[in-house]
C-alpha cells in the first residue's frame, strides 16, 4: 500500500505504522509525542499512543520490553528509537 508524499506530485512512498509507547507522567513523553506528531503529519501519518501500563493488562510483556526506556518510537512495529525522537533517522526511513 503506498501513498501521496505532501509535496512530491506523483511519487509515492510505503505506508507506514508509526507508535509511541509511552506512561502516565513521563516528563519525556509529552514533547516526544509532539515532535513525532510533527513529523508524521508531514509524511500524512498518524501517531498511536500506546500507554505500557494501561495496556499491560492485555499485553505484559510490552511493558516488560519497553517499560523502562520510554518513550520508546515504533516504526512498523519495531523499535526505532527511545528516550527521544531521532528526527533525522525518522524522516529517512519514512521516506523509504
């Protein structure tokens, strides 16, 4: 599945699944998830957010991964980045 790139006519790139794994509280977690939102807006993506602590009641062992590292980037369900935003990385990838 592809889709429009804002300001590139014609050229697509991969959809992507972008998820931020974050927790109640996190002085880190809140400016992460606006300069993700940031990013992903440009390449026409949203950001799911996914606190490790509410969804530990379904899925223990994304808090035992995670959960001591947040906020921690998904990129297509794997782990991009944590503690911050690797922003250069991130746009490069989501290019692809």
């Amino acid at each position: 599945m592809t889709e429009p790139r804002p300001g590139a006519p014609g050229a697509s790139v991969p959809a992507h699944e972008v998820t931020l794994l974050v927790r109640a509280g996190c002085g880190a977690c809140a400016p992460a998830r606006e300069q993700l939102e940031q990013v992903c807006e440009e390449f026409g993506l949203t950001v799911t957010c996914i606190d490790v602590d509410d969804a530990a009641a379904t899925d223990p062992e994304l808090r035992a991964e995670f959960g001591d590292r947040l906020p921690v980037v998904l990129l297509d369900g794997r782990e991009h980045s944590y503690w911050e935003v690797d922003e250069s990385r991130l746009r490069a990838d989501l290019a692809r």
